[in-house]
C-alpha cells in the first residue's frame, strides 16, 4: 500500500476541533480513499483579548490508487 499526503488548513469559529473535522470534510470532496488525519497544529485569529476563528492545520493521508 502506498499513501500520499496532503495539508489542508480547516477553520470554524466555534472550536478546534469543529475546524479540524472541516479540513476533512472539504478534502473528502475531491479525494477518495481518505485513511488519516493528523492535526498538525493549532492557531487561533483574535481581537485583543476575543477568539475570532480556530484554525487546524491537518495533514490527510490517502491511498494512492493503482
């Protein structure tokens, strides 16, 4: 088996988590076969003190088709 790699910057303004799930949601519309998710890492976009969006930055892994 052999998997390739991409990176997708998901966001939400409600959590990490939710921006996470949107990184995999939004690749899963052009890529198939979608294995793993590794969540690269995590920022915030504020205004002073009040959390604006989540980002996550997540890496997909995939089967390469034959």
């Amino acid at each position: 088996m052999t998997q390739k790699v991409i990176e997708i910057v998901g966001v939400s303004p409600v959590s990490f988590a939710k921006a996470a799930e949107n990184a995999v949601q939004e690749a899963a519309k052009t890529v198939r076969n979608i294995k793993w998710a590794h969540v690269e890492s995590l920022d915030m976009a504020l205004d002073g003190g009040k959390v604006l969006q989540y980002r996550a930055t997540t890496k997909i892994y995939f089967d390469v088709e034959r």
